[in-house]
C-alpha cells in the first residue's frame, strides 16, 4: 500500500514593521560659541505622534526647532528625518523633503494679506491645483481666515495671527509639523482652539513635534514628552506619566507638593 505524504504549504511571512522614527536626534550637541545650548540630546518621533518639549526659558526648546529646520547646525551627533540626515542639509531642502515649523512669535508677513502669508507657505510648490485644494483646507480649519482673507494680517489678533502661521506651515503640505510655544500669549479661548487644532491636524495625518510651556495642555494632547532642563533630557515618558511626574507637576503645572 502506498501512503502519499501531503506537505502543507508554509504561511508567508508577515511583513517586517518599520521601527525608523520619523524624526531622530543622536547625541547631538548645539554651541553657541562656548555655552551649550545642546548637550548631547537624544529625541524620538515617531510617525502619526504628537510629541511636546517641555522647558524653562533657555533649556534649549528654540535651538532644538532650529536644528531641525538647519537655521543651526550641531557641532556633534546627527539629526535624521525618515531615516536620512538632514543635519547637513539648507533649510530650503528640509522644507520641501517634508518638515514645516510654526514659529514662536507667529511672525506672519504684516503688511501682506491673509491668502498672501498662505501662498508664501506653499513657495516651494509649483502645483497650482494642490495649492488651491489646501488653501481650502486651512480655510475649512481656520473658517475666521476665510473671513478676513482679504485683510492685512498685521490687523489680525494675536489668536488670529497663530491660526495663519498654523495655516502658512500646512500649505506645505508637511509631514512633520513642529510648532514653537504655539499658544504663548493667547487668551484662554484660544489656547483651547489652538489645542484642538493640534489633535485635528495630527488626526489627518501629520505627525507634531510640539514645544510648550502650557505643560498641562501640551501633555492632555500628547502621546509622549520629553522635558529639557539646561540643554539635557532630564524626563522622557508617556504624556499621562509625565501629568503624574512629581518633578513636572511641581515645577510646570504649579502643583504644592507637601514634604
């Protein structure tokens, strides 16, 4: 009697996850002239996060948005955006290879209109089409711009102006939005708009790398936080770790803690 042996086909092989971060900081180290701004700092972001730095003024949060956009250049270790340096890259490049910034203090264009500051987000585009459909965008995100397109944005309120330099950085159509102290001298009402913006946004698919002193916001809307203390990590962990941190809470969100 013959016995014919059936031999099971294998499964194939799951695919390998991609564990690069998005974004990536090793060991790197900013001087200006003899003070260290960064001392050899480490960060991670990873795709679809929102990550915030949090710091006193001078650990090193503005230097660390400026290395990233090349504004300076590290004197040791390496930044890298998708796997690739970008350290050693213009900031023209680091724009159009995906990264945009809200910087601290908006600094919109004053004397330009609304729809001009928005076109000046996209300069380093050429397709008319995409242009338009993200101005849109930012007009269904931002419905107050739409109103006061036509306006001069200097004549805008502070609340106003961080919805256009918000608007201006999306026109590039980022893949990594990295905003500076974006509700520092905002009134409440906006500092809640400002944060709901940030979930929306990262919700459509931009990862954020977010520096703010409103810790208790900041951490409510991230997924992780690192804290920067005189160009160091001092703290790295999950947002909800960081609310209950006795250090973060007693020197960032004001909290009395009894000895």
């Amino acid at each position: 009697m013959t016995t014919t042996e059936e031999t099971a086909t294998p499964a194939p092989a799951a695919p390998a996850m991609d564990t690069t971060p998005l974004l990536e900081f090793r060991d790197v180290l900013v001087a200006y002239g003899a003070i260290q701004a960064l001392r050899g700092v480490n960060y991670r972001v990873n795709a679809g996060e929102i990550v915030c730095l949090l710091g006193a003024n001078g650990a090193g949060k503005t230097t660390t948005m400026k290395t990233i956009m090349g504004l300076v250049r590290p004197f040791r270790g390496q930044v890298l955006f998708k796997g690739k340096r970008v350290d050693n890259r213009p900031p023209r490049e680091i724009l159009q290879g995906g990264i945009a910034a809200v910087p601290e203090g908006r600094r919109v264009f004053a004397r330009m209109t609304v729809v001009e500051n928005l076109e000046m987000g996209a300069f380093t585009r050429r397709d008319r089409a995409g242009i338009a459909e993200d101005m849109a965008r930012v007009f269904d995100l931002f419905p107050r711009l739409k109103e006061r397109r036509t306006q001069l944005a200097g004549l805008l309120s502070g609340g106003e102006q961080q919805m256009l330099a918000i608007g201006r950085a999306l026109m590039a159509r980022p893949h990594l939005l990295i905003m500076d102290e974006p509700s520092m001298g905002l009134s409440p009402i906006f500092v809640e708009r400002v944060f709901d913006t940030v979930k929306e946004i990262n919700a459509q698919g931009v990862t954020i790398f977010m520096v703010e002193q409103n810790a208790n916001m900041a951490l409510t809307v991230a997924n992780r936080g690192y804290v920067l203390q005189t160009g160091r990590i001092v703290l790295a962990d999950t947002a909800a770790n960081l609310l209950r941190s006795e250090m973060v809470r007693r020197t960032y969100l004001g909290d009395v803690i009894a000895v």
